[in-house]
C-alpha cells in the first residue's frame, strides 16, 4: 500500500468515527423532540388528581375541543404537579402544569394554552413531527455520507486540505439536520397559535389571555437576559409571537370580552386550592396579594388550616364558604376531607355523600372518596356502602389507583378475600406492573369457583402475555 492511499484511510477511519458521532447527536435530538411520554405516564410525571380542578379545565375545554372537531375523540387533560407555567401534547392527552393554573389571573389565559394544545392535536402535529425527524435524520446521514465521500476522493487523489473540507461537511450536517427540524417546529406552533384564535372566536371567547401568557414568556426572558438565536429556538421568539398574536387578537369583537364572573370565582378557588397545597397560607397570600378577601384566598386559608392540622379552624372557614355557596361540591368535598383527618369517618361520610350529589361531573375521585370514608368507620355494616361506592368510583375511573387499594382492603373486611386479591391484580395490571398483578391474579383465581366472572377475570391476567 502506497503512503498515499494509507493516507487516506487514516481519514477516512477518522470521518466515519465524526459522521458516526454526529449521527447519534441528530437522534439524541430526535428523541428529545419528539416529546413522546409513556402510555404509564403516571410512573414518569408527577400527576395531580383532583375533582374540582378536573371538573374546571373539562369546562373550560369542551367549547374548544367541539370547534376543534375534538370532542369525540377521547381527548384528556391531564394536570402535572410542577410550578412552572408549562403545557404539551403528547397523542390525545394534553399536560398542564399546576404552576400555569397558579400564574393565570384569569380563565382565558388557560384556556387560551387549551386552544393552543388542541390546536397541535387537530393539526396532527406529532405525527408530522416524526416524520419531519426521519427526513432530518437522513439528511443528517446523507450530509455525513458526503463527507466522507470527499474526504475519501480528496485523500486517494492528494488533494492537499481535502479530508478538513470532507470532515467539515460531515460535521455540519447534523447542525443543518437540527435548524431544518427547529424550522419545522416554528412552524407548527404558529400554525397552532393561528387555530387557537380561530377556536376562540368561534366560542365567542377572547385571544387576550393568550397574548398575556406570551408577554409573560417575554418579560421572564428579558428579566434573566435571554438572547436566544432564533435559528437554535424550536418555539418562535416570544416577541415575533405576540406581535403576530396581537395582530390577530385584536381584529376579533371578542377581544376585550370578559369571563363570566361564575368562570372566575371558580379559578380564583383552584388557585387558592394549589398556592395551599404548595406553599400553605403564605404561598396563598402571594396569589392574593392585591386582593386579600378574594374568595380564592378564604378557601385557599381554609386549606392550609386544613393541611396544618387546624381542623377546628378549617372547619369554620368551610362552614362559612359552604353558607355562601351551598350548592359547591367541593367545598363539601374538603369538609368531608377535614373530618377525616380529624377522625370523625361517621361526618366525613355525610359531607363526601352531599359532595357526590352535587357533583355534576360524575367524578370517580369523589366516589372514591366516599367509598374510603365508609371504610375508615371501621363499621362492618358500612362495608357494602364503600364496596358500592369504590366499584363506581373504579368504573367510571379505571386509572383511580388509590381506589383499587380501598376497594381490595373493604372487600377483605367484608370477608370476601378473592375479590380483595383480584381488585389488587387489576390496579396493578391498569398500572403497569404486570408482574404484581400476575401473582395477585394467580392466588384470587385458587380462591374463586371456576368459570364464574371473577375467575375469568383472574385467568385473563395471569394468561397476559407482554410484548
């Protein structure tokens, strides 16, 4: 072999280790990007379950999702226990971040992030993303590939500087993989910015909220002196957004249109509810600084007496919430929270039952809720009543996990052992630990008659196979 030729392929053993390290820089951000979070979600992301917070954003985006022809689809939104003021999609769910229910001084603001959310799921956004990643992930083969190629060419025919410039294009192709791909993805979110507008107009309902998320964005940026490239950004700059939002915001007759007050007075109590649960009271004062004797803030007090293990207190700011608003589920619901951590079941029981009459929704959480204060009486003759209770909480709920344990425990003070152990695999399979479930499975199957339903049941899951 000529010194020549050995030359060139020193070079090109070097490029094909630059190309091959630029290739998994290209999928490394493909993953990233695709945003693809695990069906059992739950194991991964902090999720927060709570009625009244649920039964508000379900409110707040059936008008969006029916104009958005999402209605029928099966689409969630699920709330994530995080202070940052933060949304994504991923399939039909869409995630909101506590922390963006606390910053919104208004309904419109979160519903503005739900016309936005639902407007990357109507447009199929995700699954054009992962195609939009295969096309950049080839061209990041193919620019690498080239490289290579003129490395290769340069070195075997002693082209002085040949194998720098082969590398320096193997090199850069993933840099052009990743601006195409964040150009990609500019577009998608104006695109959805534009439908979210379009929804809310055609609810009759104001983009302002919206725009104030946007100028929120743009002041945090400025405050911790971000100068971000707009080639490197995968969302548009704030600035570029509002000047485009607010463009399109104010041309609709909605834009100075308010929330009704009813839509308000029920955010401002899921805020005080979320500032109590994350900061307590001082947390709770901050929300309402400027406006103290909000009705969020006394149910936010309420709480975090609540959460102190003030009962006596807590229960006289509910009782006064509740004299103002008797029909209010969930303030019933907390009453019947303060009882039972003051060990009073028997009263915990009565305000749960006045909570799931009133509750329009047919939320499982509060059934559950009910079916547990049954149980903890510790009363045999209440067993049937939480069974009852934790069944419909379960079937209308089935990713109610806290409600599986209640259940399995009030089937086994009812003596009923091959329910409790057949109720333990099922919240285990819908969780996700299969293996769990195959050995609860297992044991309930030997204790129930053969060919009955819950053996059946039993037998499905000890015969799952994984994939």
């Amino acid at each position: 072999m000529s010194l020549q030729s050995a030359t060139g392929q020193a070079n090109l053993s070097k490029i094909v280790r630059s190309a091959r390290a630029a290739l998994f820089l290209v999928l490394s951000f493909a993953m990233i990007s695709s945003l693809v979070v695990p069906v059992n979600a739950q194991g991964r992301i902090p999720i927060v379950r709570d009625a009244e917070i649920e039964g508000l954003l379900l409110d707040y985006a059936r008008p969006i999702f029916k104009v958005a022809g999402l209605n029928r689809k099966g689409i969630q939104i699920i709330l994530v226990n995080n202070p940052s003021f933060n949304a994504f999609v991923d399939g039909r769910r869409i995630f909101i971040n506590t922390g963006a229910l606390a910053s919104a001084a208004t309904p419109n603001e979160i519903i503005g992030v739900i016309a936005h959310e639902s407007g990357h799921i109507a447009g199929n956004h995700q699954q054009r993303l992962r195609e939009q990643i295969a096309r950049s992930r080839a061209l990041a083969v193919v620019g690498a590939l080239a490289g290579i190629g003129a490395a290769t060419a340069g070195g075997l025919a002693g082209v002085d500087g040949a194998g720098a410039v082969g590398g320096g294009l193997a090199q850069a192709a993933p840099s052009v993989a990743q601006r195409a791909l964040l150009s990609y993805r500019r577009s998608e979110e104006i695109t959805a910015d534009r439908a979210a507008v379009k929804y809310l107009n055609a609810t009759g309902q104001s983009a302002k909220g919206m725009l104030t998320t946007f100028q929120r964005f743009s002041q945090r940026n400025a405050l911790a002196g971000v100068r971000a490239n707009p080639y490197e950004q995968s969302h548009p700059l704030p600035r570029d957004r509002i000047a485009l939002l607010e463009e399109l915001a104010r041309k609709s007759k909605h834009y100075n249109k308010k929330d009704p007050a009813s839509l308000q007075r029920r955010h401002d109590m899921i805020r005080g509810k979320i500032a109590a649960y994350a900061g307590g009271a001082p947390a709770v004062g901050r929300v309402f600084r400027n406006d103290p004797n909000n009705v969020g803030a006394r149910y936010g007090k309420a709480i975090s007496s609540f959460l102190r293990g003030d009962t006596r207190r807590a229960l006289s700011e509910i009782d006064k919430l509740i004299a103002a608003d008797k029909n209010n589920a969930y303030l019933h619901e907390m009453k019947g929270e303060i009882y039972l951590k003051a060990r009073q079941p028997g009263k915990a029981a009565s305000s749960l039952a006045r909570a799931v009459k009133l509750d329009r929704y047919n939320s499982g959480i509060l059934r559950g809720r009910l079916g547990f204060a049954y149980l903890s009486t510790g009363d045999a003759s209440q067993m049937k009543k939480a069974i009852r209770e934790l069944r419909a909480a379960i079937t209308s709920d089935p990713y109610n996990f806290n409600a599986y344990s209640s259940l399995s425990r009030a089937y086994a003070a009812a003596g009923d052992v091959g329910n409790a152990e057949l109720t333990q695999a099922e919240g285990y399979f819908r969780a996700g630990n299969v293996r769990e479930a195959k050995r609860f499975a297992a044991r309930a199957a030997q204790k129930m008659p053969k060919g009955t339903p819950g053996w059946q049941r039993a037998n499905d899951i000890v015969k799952y196979k994984t994939k």
